[in-house]
C-alpha cells in the first residue's frame, strides 16, 4: 500500500527516491503529483528531476527529453541537467559533438553526486563506443577505484567484455550483478547478455519472472519484442495488456508501437481487416507497406514461417561466416564460424571465396535472383537460404530464414542482430536491383537434388559469373574476355552482363567505355552509390576535377549520402577555392558519421593538412580501432607517430593487429614488414615473414611476395627452403618463373 503519510519536504525527497531506487516509477508519480500537483506544473529543478525519469517509465520519453533540455536551458549549472544534455546530444548528434560539448561542460558535469567520476565515466562511453577497448577499460577501472559500488561504472565494466565478445564471461558477470544489484538496469543488462548469446527463451522466462516487480513500460515493451521473435502470440497478448497498464502519458513513438502490436494480434488471429484498421494509426512508410501488402492477403497467409536456423552473432566484418556456419549447422554439418573466418575472411568476405569454401566442404550451390514467389517457394521446400543486401558502397549476408506472407516479409537471420528480423520483399528487392539480389542457395552434397526444382536460366548466368570472377581474380585477361563475350552473347539485356563489361572496362582500363557503361546503369539505376561515385570517377580519370566536385555537390542536393558526401570532403579538403565547402561538409561528417572509421581517416587528413598533428595521430589512431581490419589505418597511424617521435607507439599498434589477424590474411604480415622495412629493420621485417608462412602456408600471394624479399635481401638459403616446399603449391608456370629468378641471381 503506498504510504502517502509525508509530512517535510525532506521526508518526501526520501520517499520519492526509495520509491525510484525500488523501481517503483507510478508510485512515485501519484506520490509526488499528491503533494505537488500535475507532472507538467512543476518548476523547481528536483521536481523537475523527479519527471524526468518518471516519464521515461510511464510511456512518455519525448516529454521527458524534451523537459530535460529544456530544464538544462532554465539551470546551466546544474551537473545532473547536464549529463540529461551530453547524453542527448551523444543520441542526436554523435560521438565527436558529444566529446566537444563534454571537455566545455566538465566542471559543470563534475559537480554532482560522484564528482569528476561521472566524467570519467563519460570519456569510458565515448571510447567504449570507438571501440578503443584499453582506454576505456582504464578509465572504468580508474572510476571504480574512486567509487567501487557506483552502478553505472559495474555496468560498463560488464558491457566491456560484450564488446570485447567474451560472450560467455559477458553473460555470466551480468548474471552476477543482476543477482547482486536487483534493478531495472541491471535486469537490462542481463537480458542482453542471454540475447547475446542466443538464450531468447531464457531471456523471455527472465522477463516474465520479474516485470510483474516492476512499475515501468520499459521491461514489459523488450519482452513484447521477445515474444513476438519467438512467435509467443499468447504471451504477447498477456504482455501487451500488462504494458498498457503501465502506459499512463503515451507519446506519439509509444502510439506507434501500440498499434503495430495491435495488428500483430489481430493478424494472428485471422483478422485481416482488423489489423489493417490498427495500422492506420501508425506512422510511417513501413506501415504504409504493410497496409498494401495486408490489402492483398487471404487468409492462408496470416501464419507467419520459420524454420529452425540456429542463430549466430558476427564479429567485425564476418557476416558471410556467421551466416554460412547458421545454414551449415541447420543442414547438421558442424562447423565452427571461427574455422571458416579464417579459411575466407578478413577485412570482408568475397563471394567467390564463399563458392570455393562449399565446393570445397561437400556442399552443392546454385544463385538466383530472388523474387518474393522464389522467397516462398525456398522456404516451403526447407531451404533457407544466403541472401545479399547492399547499402551504399558496402555489403552485408544475411540468412533468410522464413517468411510472412500477409505482411509481404521475409524473416532474416541478421548475424549483426540477436533476433530474426523482417525484410519488405517487393519493396526492399527493389531498392536492390542495382545490384542483382544475389541469392545462395546450398545443401550437403547428397541432397543436391533438393536443388533440381529451382533450376532455371538465371542459374547458368551465376555460373558464368563465377567464372569471370575467378579468371579476374587469377588476372586471366583471356579468360575475363572470352567469358565477357559469352555474356553478351547469351544474356545481353541482363544487368550482369553489364557489369561485367564495366568490370572488363576497368581491367582494360578503357575510360570511355568505363564512362559508357556508367551512365547506361545510371539511366537505369540513377539512386545507386556505386554507380555515381564510378561517374565521378571517370570525370577525374579523364582529369576533369572540377567536373567531378560539380558532379559530386549536384547529386549531394537531390539525393544525398554519406559516402557521396565522404568522397567529395576527400576531393577538396586541401584545395584552396573549396576551404568554405570543406569546412561544412566536415560538420556534417561529424554530426553524421561519428561512428564510421573512414570518417576519422578524412578527418585526420585535413588535420595533418592544416598542420594539427596531435589531432590527426588521434583521429588515425580511433580510425584503426572502428575498423581494425584495414591496413591502411595502421599505415597511416605510424607514419603520424614517427613524424611525433613516437614510433614505438605505432609499431606496438600494428604489432597488436598482426598478432590479432595475421592467421587470417597475409596483410597484416605485409603491414608489419613494411614497417619495419621503413625503419631498416631488416632481420625484423624477414622475421615477420617467417613467422607468418608458419601460420599461412598455403597462402600463394604471401609465399610469392616472401620470395621476393629474400632475393631482395640476398637470403638465398631462404628462398631456396622455401621455393622447395613450395614446388607442389605452385602454379606449374609460376614455379618455373621463380627458378628463372634464381637461376639470374646466380648468372
């Protein structure tokens, strides 16, 4: 029973905050509008506090952003409005404005409960979020020191080891402070961890045991979204009833997850025209699909289908692995996504290492174009499957998993996701048109017949790409043209085969027909990224740059995207008539792309032209940490650190990256000997080589490229080791070539 018997400000202050710290949020709201009136009357900055929070729990997180900064406007030095500020700009504008705002505001920030601990903390979010795990681990580490039982430093001591993908101590330790420290963000943070590791059921059971404790929409909407996931419509229903009690202010996003819920409900019952009736009050253009694709459903199609694709969580850059070993393990061949990210995957996976890895582990495989008709029929047949989907110059496999029919959705197993999510077939095919909607589409070798009903025209034309990637990638000019000529031959209205004459353009580096090709995709395809940076391209090939800044601010302000805008910020930041549109376009990268290596990398450049070294070795440094993959960061790192007299420095970075990766690539060896190269470190840098033959020795691009050095080095003995353990490795052609070799060193 709540107590309402306060009779001092001071005892009201306590019984509001027990009430909070108990999670107890509506309790606290009749409690405290009992002696202060309605939420939106209150003025002083405790109260103000008080509804804050209060509103982020009982459906009403715009009101509550909104006071917060508005109450940062009416106190400037009041540490608590503070963070409430710094946090929604870190939502709203990103790491970099964040950081700026945090070093002007960290004697304000400091004068709260914990002192200069919450800043602290503040710099460990920043560099947890730029993934510069030390830094970060050193600072929570220092905050814990000053303030051992500070919740919000155990907290990110916990999601460490998340980003660190240690997934089983992840779980484990939030596990512990959860039984430990009973709360709300400690709930969280235990049901994220089982997420992570593919524990839903257990996530849900979770929930359920201790929603019912908790006054707050917040437990109750996560696990709404489980249920959903795990097609658990009874207790969706249970839970969606059990939220709306907690929903006592809903602002328009709640509105909008009210009513999807509503029609998912409804939809499972059979009642089409319900659910179509509980759309209507949702916004948006995915609701605008659904409501179209519900218009045209029947009631055979309101079940939605999924089969059982075990789910497996990416590391950076491994969503062909992580998708592969989940389709693998659902057929029952077990493998480890750690074993085929090292047969195929470093910074990327290419598609035509993916084909050699089936081919080579007794898979059978055909491609298609995926239709909606082909996504059904797939999955009707028990076939999941691989299924390419682009966004700008990048790409990304996922695992189609399932279908729903009456919402026109395929069920995708995301490896970057820890639940299933859907895809807008007609209209997200579409989007992907430009670049082929390439489905993969595998099974064991003895049940390659499965494969036989989907046998159809586009098969052989993914089979003749295949061979043209595979002559591209041995630089088989001949082959690449005479493949390129069966493709004009045979699929001439065909998109791949207009790819493959840009792709034969380029190896012939022919500009005009590179430029042709271009613009017949582009009349085609005018939204597509790749395409018009290859416009922009060919202008500055044939030395145009004005032509390609003009081209690139044209399509910036009509169809604006973030790589477009990167590339021209990389065309102009150091020539003197574009310094006004430079400096716009650098706000705009750091408002917008904060979280993206490659920004950095820009960043960094423009800093070391301006002559700001210190800020440019930390924008490469932060470059390498977001994308610890591309070698070109960790070039660029160490040349910034020399220059600094702090070589060490940059050598102990791509030492790290070399002992991280070197098993999976011959690029880091090839890094790590370019470096100490630099330096004329020779035994060094001979040394590194070895040591990565060790690791890699079938790797005929690393095995080549040593042999080259140890004739450069004069190591004859060496080379000769090494060409004869390498003669059954060898192309027959390519070991004759390093004989010849030898035999002109010796005259």
């Amino acid at each position: 029973m709540l107590d309402m018997a306060v009779v001092t400000p001071l005892d009201l202050d306590k019984s509001l905050q027990s009430l909070i710290d108990a999670d107890q949020f509506q309790h606290a709201l009749q409690l405290a509008e009992r002696h202060w009136g309605p939420w939106a009357h209150w003025r002083e900055p405790a109260q103000l506090k008080i509804a804050i929070e209060l509103l982020m729990h009982i459906g009403n997180e715009r009101a509550g952003s909104a006071l917060a900064l508005r109450a940062w406007r009416r106190f400037p030095n009041d540490a608590d409005f503070c963070q409430y500020y710094l946090f929604h700009r870190l939502e709203t504008r990103g790491l970099i404005v964040m950081e700026r705002e945090l070093q002007r505001l960290r004697s304000v920030h400091a004068q709260g409960k914990y002192g200069d601990t919450d800043n602290i903390l503040s710099d460990a979010v920043i560099a947890l979020e730029r993934k510069d795990l030390p830094h970060a681990e050193l600072l929570i580490d220092q905050a814990l020191q000053k303030h051992p039982d500070y919740l919000w430093a155990q907290r990110l001591k916990v999601a460490l080891l998340d980003v660190k993908e240690q997934r089983d101590e992840y779980l484990a330790q939030a596990k512990a402070l959860y039984d430990a420290r009973q709360n709300l963000a400690t709930l969280n943070l235990y049901v994220a961890a089982l997420r992570k590791n593919n524990q839903l059921s257990l996530a849900r059971d979770v929930l359920w045991a201790h929603c019912p404790k908790i006054q707050s929409c917040r437990p109750w909407r996560q696990l709404m979204n489980l249920c959903l996931k795990l097609h658990d419509f009874e207790g969706l229903a249970r839970a969606f009833d059990a939220y709306q009690q907690q929903v006592l202010s809903a602002d328009r996003d709640e509105l909008h997850g009210q009513a999807i819920t509503r029609m998912r409900l409804l939809l499972n019952q059979g009642d089409i025209a319900g659910a179509i009736q509980a759309l209507e009050s949702a916004r948006g253009s995915y609701a605008k699909y659904l409501i179209e694709n519900l218009k045209q459903a029947s009631a055979a199609d309101v079940q939605p289908v999924q089969l059982p694709v075990p789910h497996e969580i990416q590391e950076h850059l491994t969503c062909a692995p992580a998708t592969m070993t989940a389709l693998c393990r659902y057929f029952g061949y077990e493998v480890k996504q750690r074993d085929i990210i090292q047969a195929i995957c470093f910074d990327g996976t290419p598609e035509l290492l993916e084909r050699r890895w089936l081919t080579n582990h007794g898979f059978s495989y055909i491609e298609r174009q995926l239709t909606p008709e082909l996504c059904y029929q797939l999955i009707d047949a028990k076939l999941p499957f691989a299924f390419v989907t682009t966004g700008g110059m990048g790409s990304h496999l996922q695992a189609v998993i399932g279908y729903h029919k009456a919402l026109g959705v395929a069920l995708l197993m995301d490896p970057s996701i820890d639940v299933p999510v859907e895809y807008l077939l007609k209209e997200g095919l579409e989007a992907e048109a430009a670049a082929c909607a390439r489905a993969l589409i595998f099974v064991p070798n003895d049940q390659a017949h499965r494969l036989e009903p989907f046998q159809a025209p586009d098969v052989a034309m993914f089979a003749l790409w295949d061979q043209f990637s595979e002559a591209r990638s041995n630089r088989d000019v001949l082959g690449m043209q005479h493949t390129a000529q069966q493709f004009a031959e045979q699929y001439p209205h065909e998109l791949m085969s207009q790819l493959v004459a840009r792709a034969m353009a380029i190896e012939l580096e022919d500009e005009v027909a590179i430029e042709q090709v271009t613009q017949q995709l582009l009349q085609q395809y005018p939204d597509s990224v790749p395409w018009r940076l290859s416009q922009m391209q060919s202008y500055l090939n044939q030395g145009h740059l004005a032509k390609a800044v003009e081209y690139l601010q044209q399509e910036l302000a009509v169809r604006p995207h973030y790589e477009l805008r990167l590339r021209l910020f990389r065309l102009i930041y150091n020539l003197q008539p574009y310094q006004t549109l430079a400096a716009e376009i650098r706000r705009e990268m750091e408002r917008y792309g904060s979280y993206q290596a490659a920004v950095y990398q820009q960043l960094a450049h423009h800093d070391w032209h301006l002559k700001n070294y210190e800020s440019a070795t930390r924008h490469y440094y932060i470059a390498c940490c977001l994308d610890d993959t591309n070698t070109d960061n960790f070039q660029s790192y160490f040349r910034a650190c020399r220059f600094l007299k702090r070589t060490e420095q940059g050598m102990a970075l791509a030492k790290q990256h070399f002992d991280k990766y070197a098993k999976r690539s011959d690029q880091p060896a090839r890094l790590l000997f370019s470096l100490y190269e630099q330096q004329t470190q020779y035994s060094q840098a001979m040394a590194v080589l070895e040591q990565a033959l060790s690791f890699r020795p079938d790797d005929i691009a690393l095995l080549e490229f040593a042999l080259s050095e140890y004739l450069n080095q004069s190591q004859l003995d060496a080379f000769s080791k090494h060409l004869a353990l390498a003669e059954s490795r060898l192309p027959a052609t390519r070991y004759q070539y390093w004989l010849g070799r030898r035999a002109e060193w010796d005259g």
